[in-house]
C-alpha cells in the first residue's frame, strides 16, 4: 500500500508548477525516500485512507499536491476548515520543536523552519496547507495516531527523521548529529 500512495503522490509531484521549485521534483528516490520515512509512522487505516483521497482526487481530476502548493502559495483559497488541522499542526509543530532542540545541525540540514516566513517555507503553513488537501475520514485518523502517540509520549517527527537517516547510511539521529556538526566546523 505504501509503494501505491508514494506513487500516487509522485505522479501528482511531478506536475506541480509553484511558486518555488522543488529540488526533489527531479529526484524521484529522494521523493519517496523522505515520504516513506514519515509515511512508516502513519498506521495503515491512515495510509488506506490517504490512498483513497489519492485516488478519488486522481479520478475527478484533481492534484492534491498542485492544490497544497497553490495554497501555500496563497493562489487560491482554504480547502478546509476542518478543526483538526490546527490541533494536528498544534502537535506537529511542538514536536518540530523537540526536534530542533534535541539535533539542531540535524535539523538545520533536513526540516522546515519554524520561523514565521509567511510562506509555505514555514512547517506550520506546509503542513497545514498539506492537510487542507485530506479528506476528513484522513483527517480523524490521523489525528487519532498522534493523539496515540502522545499519549505513549511519542514524537512521530523523531521517529520519522530517525527513518530517514538510517536510509541514507547513518547508524541513527545521534550519529547523523554528529557527523553534520563535525562538517559545519570543518
């Protein structure tokens, strides 16, 4: 099901024209490389889901990713108001913070910004124009699986970049830390 949502999510990638281009929309493998890591902490009922928006938004027409770039863009106007979207990016982005704070040279290398940008370079503004482009059945589950993981005093985010490092060869964040603090002194 994965392999089926990171291609789906690719094919639409590939067709997005924004504002600012996307490195990865030339590098497929980097794509999906990055998506899978965050997609392995989703639960399955949520990746389903997720397919299923894919899917349907495929077959009226429609690219969700071209939508999330235009509305971080500001191009066209909210695609949702579902109340779950700021509760998610609430927890996403104190979860960011961790982060940063925890593995900074890390952090600098491969997230988002949390400074107010006003634009989609900001991690709240993405991801929240991110989950506009969801359906509300995504939307409970996904809420449901970080609501899960707080409550087992999880941070999907660490989970997500520990993933993510390990695919592209460090033994694991603490060593990735490392490696890009050593190379920014050097």
């Amino acid at each position: 099901m994965l392999d089926h949502v990171l291609e789906a999510e690719w094919q639409m990638f590939v067709r997005v024209r924004s504002a600012r281009h996307a490195p990865c929309q030339s590098a497929p493998g980097n794509f999906k490389t990055i998506r899978s890591s965050l997609f392995e902490t989703w639960t399955r009922p949520m990746l389903a889901s997720y397919l299923a928006d894919l899917e349907l938004a495929e077959s009226v027409g429609r690219n969700l990713l071209a939508e999330k770039y235009a509305r971080m863009d500001n191009l066209i106007p909210p695609l949702s108001k579902n109340p779950l979207i700021d509760m998610i990016v609430t927890v996403e982005s104190n979860w960011q913070e961790e982060l940063e704070r925890r593995y900074p040279a890390l952090y600098r290398r491969c997230c988002r910004s949390m400074d107010e940008t006003g634009d989609g370079r900001n991690f709240g503004i993405y991801l929240g124009c991110e989950l506009e482009t969801y359906s509300d059945q995504t939307l409970e589950l996904y809420f449901e699986n970080i609501e899960a993981a707080v409550s087992a005093n999880r941070n999907l985010a660490v989970e997500a970049l520990h993933r993510l490092v390990c695919k592209n060869g460090y033994r694991d964040l603490n060593h990735a830390e490392s490696v890009l603090k050593h190379g920014e002194t050097a």
